[in-house]
C-alpha cells in the first residue's frame, strides 16, 4: 500500500510541475507586456517614463534570460512565494487566499447539490419499473449537460431575482447568495454524475451476482443498496477529480455573472491583465486541488473495492519478488 501511495504522490507533484511550466511557456509567449500594460493603467493616458519601466522590470525579474526566470520562479514557487501581483503590488498569496474562501463555500455547495440530485436522478431512473417514467429520467442528465452554464444563471436570475424577488441577483454577502451561483454550477456537474451513475447502475443490474440475489427473493430496494451500489458508483467516484476542475473552471462564468468576488473573478482581471505572478499561482492552486482530489480518490479505491486491494497487493508482492 505504501508503494501505490508513493507513486500516486509522484504524479501528483509532476502534475504540479507541468501545470506550473506549461503555464510559465504560455504566458512568456504572450505578445504585450504586463509592466507596459500596469503602467499605462496606472497613468490613465499620460507618458510613462521608459526608465521606470526597465525599473519595474528589473523588480519583476522581467529582464533576465527566460530559463533564469523559469529557474527563479520556480525555486520559489516550491517555497510557497509566487511572486507579488504586477497590477496591484499585492502578494500572489495574500489575492489567493482572500478571493479563495469565497469559491471554495460556492464549489463545496454546488458539489454537494450535484451530488444529491445527480444520485438520487440516477437512483430513480433505474429502480424503476416503468417504462416512460424511466426514458424521461434518463433523457434529463444529456439535457443538463448540453446546457450552457450562464444560460441556466440567466434563468435563474429571471425568474427567482428579477420575477419572484426571492433571492438576491448579485453579491457575496450571506448565505442567500450561495444559493442561485450553486444552482447554476451544480445544474451540469449532477448532470454528469446522474449521466455516469445511471449507465453504471444498469450494467450492475445485469451482473450474475444481482441477478442470483433477486432468484433468491430479495427485494429490488435491498437488492439496489447491498449489491448494486456499492460497485455501480466506482465509475461516478473516478470523475470527482474532473468535476472539482470543472466547478472551479465554471466558477470564471458563475462568478462573473453573479457578482461574485473569488478565484473565478481573479482569474477573469488577472488574464485581462496579463498579471503573470498571479495567473500562474491561480493555476497552482487549481492544479493542487485537482491532484489533492484525485489523491483521495485514489487512497479511497481499495476501500471502496476489495478487488482493487488485492490488486494492489499482487502487485507489491509482484514487485518484491522481482527485486
């Protein structure tokens, strides 16, 4: 176990690498300059001086060669330090940290109204003996996926904002306003879930060993919970790391929509920007919790399936005995 570990540890830290590097190429390839562009801010139209701005340079580490830069960067991104914010001369760390708890509250809501209805859809849709109530189950979650994200913010502002006046349309402030955002994110990602599980239920139904306990009189309620379950939801369990990449990607839409200040809308001025430092701890930071996930997820695998333990101990003894 401690060997499945370490090497899921390994890539998660090459992920991290990656994302930091790729990163790092792409906004070095940008045509502008990010000094260029904060100083003209800054002056609203008047000239700037050319000296000031190799200064401004020079501070950033802008000047030197890009493998010194990318070396520099790096041996400090390691450390925690990503730099200070180019358009606003705050710490990369310090805009993080202060637009992240607000995402986080919006993502952990939505994930758990995703998962909720994403399950309970799916549940419904094959337990079910009819036929009609089970094709219009099942023909809901390709729907929720076809459907843009700011489309279903738009609607929901309409009509619970603008027409019903239930729920405030902008802002971050109260547990009021979490609710029409996580709405919005988790309308696609239970769709995904309801779409994953859905398939991987019926298959399950089909199994020998489903089919064996209903032969034997148990009945569909017991038989779904102690049989289908457990290795029916294995497949929806793997995509938890793709949908937490998608909260926060969609999070950039839900964010901007409602108003809201977090990763989302400093991502949004930081791009606009070409702020470099801040764009490239945003990605980190998304990265690290795209692997964090999908770390668990992983460590979880065994626990879930006992099949997956033994597979992971063959593979050890496999391994000893080839040493």
């Amino acid at each position: 176990m401690a060997g499945y570990l370490g090497r899921r540890v390994l890539q998660a830290a090459v992920v991290l690498w990656a994302a930091y590097t790729i990163s790092f190429v792409i906004l070095f390839l940008l045509p502008s300059d990010p000094v260029s562009m904060a100083a003209d801010n800054a002056a609203a139209g008047t000239t700037v001086d050319k000296a000031a701005l190799e200064q401004l340079r020079e501070r950033y580490g802008l000047d030197q060669p890009l493998l010194q830069q990318y070396w520099t960067s790096l041996s400090h991104a390691v450390r925690g330090d990503f730099g200070t914010s180019i358009a606003t001369g705050r710490t990369v760390t310090d805009s993080i940290a202060s637009a992240a708890p607000s995402t986080l509250a919006l993502a952990s809501t939505a994930l758990l109204l995703a998962l909720v209805f994403g399950t309970a859809l799916a549940f419904a849709a094959n337990y079910t003996r009819r036929d009609w109530l089970r094709n219009l189950l099942s023909s809901l979650p390709p729907l929720g996926v076809a459907v843009p994200t700011f489309w279903v913010g738009l609607i929901l502002l309409q009509i619970f904002s603008f027409g019903v006046h239930a729920l405030p349309a902008f802002g971050d402030k109260g547990w009021q306003t979490v609710i029409l955002p996580a709405v919005t994110l988790a309308v696609p990602t239970g769709a995904v879930i309801a779409q994953v599980l859905a398939t991987s239920l019926r298959s399950t139904w089909r199994q020998p060993h489903v089919e064996t306990a209903l032969a034997k009189g148990a009945s569909r309620w017991r038989v779904q919970w102690r049989h289908v379950v457990r290795l029916g939801s294995i497949p929806a369990f793997t995509i938890a790391g793709v949908l937490v990449g998608n909260m926060l990607a969609g999070s950039v839409v839900v964010e901007t929509v409602f108003s809201r200040a977090g990763i989302g809308r400093l991502t949004q001025t930081s791009v606009l920007a070409q702020d470099i430092p801040v764009v490239q701890g945003i990605v980190v930071f998304s990265a690290a919790i795209f692997v964090l996930v999908n770390l668990a997820v992983d460590v979880a695998y065994p626990f879930i399936d006992p099949r997956i333990a033994r597979s992971v101990k063959a593979d050890v003894e496999r391994e000893v005995a080839h040493v």
